[in-house]
C-alpha cells in the first residue's frame, strides 16, 4: 500500500488548487466531522482531492525524487550521488547476503537508494558526482524515511547517455550536533572536533568467509557457522574526541580504523606486534569530521559515538561557517595551525585512563564488526 503522508497530502492540494493549508484544514475537519470520525485525516484528504480532481501521486515509473512514496513498486529515478556507504555482509540466522547504499539527489531532493546481494558489486564503481539511473526499484520507508530499493530483478545504469541533472536539492545528509547535544539515540549524526586521546587498536579473530568472531579451543579457531577455519585479524580502535562542548568516545570499527589511520588492512595487521605510537601521536591534535550515530553505554552511563564516515582532513574555515551563532574563538580553533588550541580549556577529567574493552558493553558488541553494523 502506498503510504501518503498528511503533510504532502495537503502540499498537493494547494498547490494545485486556490485553497491555502488553513482551507484544506477546515475542509478535512468538516469531512471527519461528516463521516463521523470513520475515516482518518489522510483518507479525509483523499476525499477531498478527489472531489477537487486533483492526482495526489504519480504512479510507479520515472518519477522525481519529491514524487517518490513509500510502496511504490516498479520506480525508476534519476539522480547525482551525494554520497555512498561501505558493502556490509550480514547474517540474521534466518537469512545472509550483502547490502550496500549510496545517496542521490535531483533538483526536487534527497533519497537513500539501497543495494542488497548481487547489486551491491555496483558500489565500487560509483563516485560521488556521478549520475546514476535506476529502473524497476521498490519504495520502503526507514525511520521515517523514503528509500529506494534495489534487487536483482532491478536495473543501476551509471552515467547514462544524454541524461544531466540540474543545480541539485542537496538537503543536508547528515545533522551537525555538539558533542554536548548528544543523547545516545541519534542517527546520521555529524561531529567536527579534535582529537584528544588515542589509544592502541584491539585485534582480535574472525571467521575470514562471514567476518563474524570466532571460538578459541584446543585444536583450533571455530566459527559457528563454518565450523573450523583458520582465524583472520579484524580490530577497534578508540579514541576521545573534543569540540571545546564536550568529549566524547569515538569508537572506530576495522574499515573506519583504516581510514583514520590512511592504512590499509594489510599494513595495520603487519602493525600488530609494533608500537602504534608514532601513529598516535601524528595523530593528536588534528581536526576530524565524524558522520555516524551516537548510543548510550548503560555500564558507563556515558554516551559514545560510531561513525561510518570518517574525514581526516576537513577544510576547518569551511567547517566553522556551518556552527551557526557560535564565533570562532568560543570553539577555540586557532586557524594559524588548524587545531584546537586546548590551552585554555578546563582539564579533560572524563577520559579514562586505560582503555576498558574487556566488557562487552563497554562499547558496541565486539560481534557488532564494522561489516555487521546498520547502515545510517
């Protein structure tokens, strides 16, 4: 079923007729009222636009993002990529496979489109800026929000001949909060802070097919699933982030690690016996935008923050036009050096000394890998 919300059921009406929202408000109270509340405010709204000869939707086809709905089934858009999101392998119990998202825009607005299992070998070739086509794609809504969904049946032309997209509708991808705004439930969040504290990454085993941890015993690794295998590296990596409201643990799963570190698997799992603190320490002080979502660590009563999108070298004089109402010099960035200049902050007294990992609440489940986690 095609989900409608009222809110767009009342834009359509006025903008294709002389009546103003307060108009069609009255109209749809006056017609619960008829019906005698029988019928809810959207249905009341489709009454009324039907009485009116207004189309409320287009049907499934080629369509602008704004005119997309959940339910929609058979969808083809046309869009520019914002931004994409890493492959992530998952196994329910129930069911396995691979999904994979990138964002794209038109010149009416923003929608996720999601891959699932064989569609997400698309991923790699995808940049940001290109223009890409998809066709025979189903409309679900998550979190509140629309997302276009793509199988195997579904078709994702890159760069198709002869298409352009105008000035794009980028509607903002991701909030930008303080660390000190933070709850603990907030997705698609972004911070902008310097670095305070890094500590050495954890390396534990995995099964190299599912990337899921895996059993120590006396002959051998085991996974659940593929019984015996020989064990593959993957690691976490915490660190404490500051941006002059607050500090916050930022924990950093395997593929965000690398970029972090601008190392690749192989070069942190060579690491694993040496001293990272050369990494560290180059590391200290810099400016780094995170994109993820923020969670509540009940042991610690403390909230901590997972990004899926790191940037390690944000343009600081952009970055700081976007704190709106905020001056320069109460965030303490010295611009000459592009870090922030700690010297006149009160001492960090929330970091802890030692890197407690060792419970499984401490941060996100250790099974909770990189490659298993939700897409934001």
């Amino acid at each position: 079923m095609i989900n409608v919300p009222l809110t767009t059921l009342i834009e359509k009406i006025k903008e294709n007729s002389e009546l103003s929202e307060s108009d069609i408000k009255d109209k749809i109270k006056r017609k619960l009222e008829q019906l005698s509340g029988l019928i809810s405010e959207e249905g009341a709204a489709h009454i009324i636009a039907n009485e009116l000869g207004i189309k409320l939707y287009e049907p499934s086809g080629k369509l602008q993002i704004k005119n997309v709905l959940a339910g929609q089934r058979n969808v083809e858009i046309l869009g520019k990529v914002q931004r994409k999101f890493e492959v992530q392998e998952f196994d329910t119990g129930e069911r396995k496979g691979k999904v994979g998202s990138f964002l794209i825009a038109d010149e009416t607005g923003l929608i996720r489109v999601v891959l699932w299992n064989a569609m997400t070998e698309n991923i790699e070739k995808i940049k940001e800026g290109d223009i890409v086509k998809v066709k025979s794609g189903y409309v679900r809504e998550n979190n509140n929000k629309k997302e276009v969904h793509l199988n195997d049946k579904s078709v994702l032309e890159l760069n198709p001949q002869g298409e352009t997209i105008g000035k794009v509708k980028a509607e903002p991808v991701s909030t930008r909060k303080k660390i000190s705004e933070l709850k603990g439930d907030e997705r698609d969040v972004e911070l902008l802070g310097t670095i305070v504290q890094v500590f050495d990454p954890r390396f534990f085993e995995v099964c190299p097919q599912c990337g899921k941890r895996i059993q120590q015993k006396e002959d051998g690794f085991y996974c659940k699933e593929h019984d015996k295998v020989e064990p593959a590296d993957s690691y976490v990596t915490n660190i404490f982030l500051d941006d002059g409201s607050d500090n916050i643990r930022v924990v950093f799963w395997r593929n965000q690690t690398q970029k972090l570190f601008n190392k690749t698997n192989e070069e942190i799992v060579d690491m694993k016996e040496d001293s990272f603190e050369d990494i560290k320490n180059n590391l200290l002080g810099n400016i780094i935008k995170v994109v993820g979502r923020s969670t509540k660590n009940e042991v610690f009563n403390r909230v901590e923050f997972v990004p899926n999108v790191v940037f390690t070298d944000p343009n600081p004089e952009e970055e700081l036009k976007r704190l709106k109402g905020e001056e320069i010099e109460e965030k303490g960035i010295n611009k000459k050096t592009e870090k922030f200049d700690m010297s006149e902050k009160e001492p960090i007294t929330k970091i802890d000394k030692d890197l407690k990992i060792s419970s499984s609440n401490d941060v996100p489940s250790i099974d909770e890998l990189d490659s298993k986690e939700e897409l934001i």
